[in-house]
C-alpha cells in the first residue's frame, strides 16, 4: 500500500516538473538553466523536450514495467542533473546549492521504495504461501 502511495508520489513530482515547469512553462527558470548549460539557442526546444520525456517517465512509473530499472535510470537523472546544474547554474536554482538535499531525498525515497519496499513485500507474499 505505502509502495503504490509513494510511486504515485514519485510520478506525481516528474508529472509536476515536465508537463508544468518545462512543458507549459509556467517556471522560466528551467528553460534559463537549460540555456545556461546548453545554449540558449536551442533551450525552448531542448526544455520541451526535456518535459517530454518527464512526463513519459511517469507512465513508466505508473505502468509499473521493469521498475527496478525505471528506479535506477530515475536516481541516476536526477543525481546527473543535479550535479550539473549545481556546477553551472547555482544561481538559477530555487535554493542554490542547496538543491542537493531535495534531491538526495527524492533519489532515497525512490531507492526504498523500489528496492527495500519492494523487497520486504516479496518476502511477506511468500511467507503466506508457505503457510
């Protein structure tokens, strides 16, 4: 139950920054640090993409489909993102360098929930049907 409630969370926070802050751009500020890091001449387009591909990850996310690799390719994005923008765009980020805790706490919670929750429900399941 907890696992569901918190991959709908999870999907809930990409859905949130690809289709609202990239897609429809309702925070400039992202397509600012795409032009920052990749050129302003192509950010529109990069950042629509960029949202694209977010909200594609949350039907990835809700579909369920091989999540342990939905789980490691999330961590490794947003741990790669965050690197980058830390290093090059500090200054555009909501809380500066700071932005590390936010996402080291989004990667954590995906990592317990895909690897631990998961884990524990599995054996659960197969202790009931030993008995």
């Amino acid at each position: 139950m907890l696992k569901n409630i918190l991959n709908y969370l999870i999907a809930l926070v990409w859905l949130l920054n690809g289709l609202f802050c990239k897609l429809l751009n309702f925070v400039p500020r992202h397509q600012q640090i795409v032009g920052r890091i990749l050129g302003d001449e192509h950010s529109f387009i990069l950042i629509k993409l960029i949202g694209a591909l977010e909200v594609l990850m949350v039907v990835w996310i809700i579909s369920g489909i091989r999540s342990r690799w939905c789980a490691i390719i999330q961590i490794l994005i947003i741990g790669t993102m965050n690197c980058i923008e830390i290093t090059l765009a500090p200054d555009l980020l909501l809380y500066g360098r700071a932005n590390i805790f936010p996402a080291l706490l989004l990667m954590s919670i995906i990592f317990v929930n895909e690897f631990l929750f998961r884990h524990k429900g599995a054996e659960i399941q197969r202790s009931t049907k030993k008995s």
